[in-house]
C-alpha cells in the first residue's frame, strides 16, 4: 500500500495503524472502546468499521467543540441588513457539555452558506433555502431568498436575501418556525482552509479475499477528496495541530500536522451518521 504509493505513508488518515488513526483525529479513549466491545474469539472473525466510526462518533460528541464551516462556499448578500454593520451573536460551544461555555460570531452583510443548502429549483422534501422560501440561520436571524445571481454558464454564483430583525438567535415573535435551520460564516470574517474528506479505503469488508484476489480492486476511489477554498468561523485562527471539532451539521474534523500560519489544514475524522449503510445498501443485486 505504501511503497506501492496507494497511500501517502503508514499515518495516511487512510491507514488503520494508530499513527494515522491519531492523524484522522481519533482518541486513545475511543480506540479502547472499540476493542473492548470487539472482545476476544478463539477463530479469525472479520468486524464491521461501523463500529469503530460508531465509538469515535460517541466520544467526540462528547468532549468536541461545535464550529461552523462551509465546506463549499455560496455568496450571499442580505440587502436590508445595515452596511458595515458586525453582531457578535453567542453560540453554544457543546450542548452535551454546558461546563464549556458559549463564544462569539461574527454576523454581517456579506455571508457564505454551503452551496448544497440552496435549490433555485427544489425538490418535494428539500426543505433548505430557495427563491422564496425562509429559512433559520444558526444562532442569527430567519432569512428569505429574494433573488439569484448566475454567471454567463448560468451556474448560480450569489444569493440576494432579506432578513427580519425580529427573530434575532433564531426565534420569531409570531410563532413561525422554518423547517430548516442552516450553518453559515461571515465572509468578512472567515478564515480560509483546507479540508480533506476521507473516507473508507476499501468498498469491500474483506478486500482481496479469495484465491488470487488483488486487494487493489476494491480500493474505495472516493477515499480522499481535497477542497479548497472552504471557510470556517474566525474563532479558529488558532486552532493547533491534532485539536478536534465538530462542524455543525458536517462531520468531526481535526487540525492536520500540515497546517501552517494562516492556512488551516483539516481532516475528517468521521461523518455525522453512518452513510455506508445506505451505500452498501444500493451496491446489492
């Protein structure tokens, strides 16, 4: 795998040895955990990864800080929000720990919401923002979309919106409640960064098995995707190597060694939830 460069090095965050378990952001607590509940058998038995995902997604849910990020970024411009204007609004950092407090966000004009949060033309059960429909901002105000910007591709480039000033920390006077509530970042604040999303190294519980079995070809093509250009909020800037965080409604992530001043390099240690289960589930005859 390694001298072959199907991965870059025995702590690729791909690998499961402990130095690249350790650089996707896994605990020594959520290590032991897994082999606790895996136990010890007299004969070869082959374990689910889900349950490994499953253990780093408890502890992590735990002891992480909630940050929000967007992964792959969307202008948006609130028209009827005051120019040069900045709130600092307080957003919890662990709901499933209150000992750690609360910070602040910046919110402004100018925003950046995550591109798969809008439609120009959803579907029945997209309930996230679109022409004309409102929406709740995490920690801010309820927002409407009034009018799309494309590009000469016509590819949508900036969302313009307006926002009611009522429901400032996202509740509304009258009662209302959109269905979807959405992470954002101002973008006169954000940092900037890297994020790489791994995922399995193989699409098959036991890769190369079977006489003659070349393990190469159920090697998971998707395991590693680079995007760039991500934002993620200001609190962040100084944020160490190996410190992990939860980006809200995205995954656990955590600071990669290769991060340098002023460009944070992220990992993702896990998703939200379990998405195998749906894909092997389509993968079946």
């Amino acid at each position: 795998m390694v001298t072959e460069g199907h991965v870059h090095g025995w702590d690729d965050p791909r690998m499961p040895t402990l130095s690249g378990l350790r650089r996707r952001g896994y605990t020594p607590e959520a290590i032991r955990t897994f082999s606790e509940g895996v136990g010890v058998a007299k004969k070869n038995a082959v374990v689910d990864v889900a349950a490994l995902e499953h253990a780093i997604r408890d502890d992590l849910n735990k002891r992480s800080a909630r940050v929000m990020g967007v992964l792959r970024p969307l202008r948006v411009v609130i028209d009827n929000y005051p120019e040069g204007q900045t709130e600092n609004l307080e957003a919890v950092n662990n709901p499933e720990n209150p000992a750690d407090g609360s910070r602040r966000v910046p919110f402004s004009r100018v925003l950046y919401l995550d591109r798969e949060d809008f439609r120009e033309d959803p579907p029945k059960k997209f309930f996230r923002l679109s022409p004309g429909r409102e929406v709740r901002l995490r920690y801010a105000y309820f927002i409407t979309c009034t009018s799309v910007i494309k590009n000469d591709a016509g590819e949508v480039i900036e969302l313009h919106c307006s926002y009611d000033p009522e429901t400032r920390g996202g509740n509304a006077l009258d009662g209302r409640s959109p269905k979807a509530t959405l992470h954002w970042v101002s973008a006169e604040h954000a940092l900037e960064c890297e994020i790489r999303l791994y995922d399995r190294l193989f699409v098959h519980e036991r890769p190369g098995d079977g006489e003659d079995a070349d393990f190469t070809k159920t090697m998971n093509p998707d395991s590693l995707e680079i995007v760039s250009g991500c934002f993620v909020e200001p609190n962040l800037a100084k944020a160490k190597a190996g410190e992990r965080f939860q980006f809200e409604r995205q995954g656990y992530f955590c600071v990669d060694p290769d991060s340098k001043p002023g460009k944070l390099v992220f990992n993702r240690t896990v998703t939200l939830r379990d998405t195998w289960a749906k894909i092997e589930k389509n993968m079946k005859p």
